[in-house]
C-alpha cells in the first residue's frame, strides 16, 4: 500500500491518494484544530485503509505539535502487500 499525502492551502487538511497493486482511492483527511488531536478521513476506501490513514496523519501531527513545528506539508508512507 502506498500513501500519498499533501497538506492544502488551508493548512486544515490532506488530500492525496492510496494505492494498493488492485486500486487506487482519493482521500481527504481534515485535521483538528490546532492540528494534533482528530483526524477525520473522507474516502471510500476500505475501512482497514482509511483506518491505517488515520494513524500516518494523527501520529504526524501529533508529534509536530509536541516538537513545536507546523504539520509536514506532505506524508507519504510505503507498507508492503499482506
């Protein structure tokens, strides 16, 4: 699975795809305010997927607030085929 994410204008979301080796989804996911709390994703992927999206954005955004820097303007994450 590969995830690609890029922050918006806004600074209040992500939005970018997930791809598998059988498809492809688009997803938004729009952060709390401040960032590093919620994270909500609107996809119509898997719920396994947008679950693993949720955690890459929250844990990202938690740690930038706790190191006291903006969330990073792109995340992208590789995991391997189960």
């Amino acid at each position: 699975m590969r995830l690609r994410l890029v922050l918006d204008r806004s600074k209040r979301a992500y939005e970018g795809t997930v791809t598998t080796p059988d498809e492809q989804w688009t997803v938004r996911v729009e952060l709390s305010s401040p960032p590093g709390g919620e994270v909500t994703v609107k996809t119509d992927a898997p719920d396994e997927v947008a679950e693993y999206t949720r955690r890459v954005v929250h844990i990202a955004a938690k740690n930038a607030k706790a190191d006291g820097v903006g969330v990073p303007r792109t995340i992208q994450r590789w995991r391997a085929p189960r």
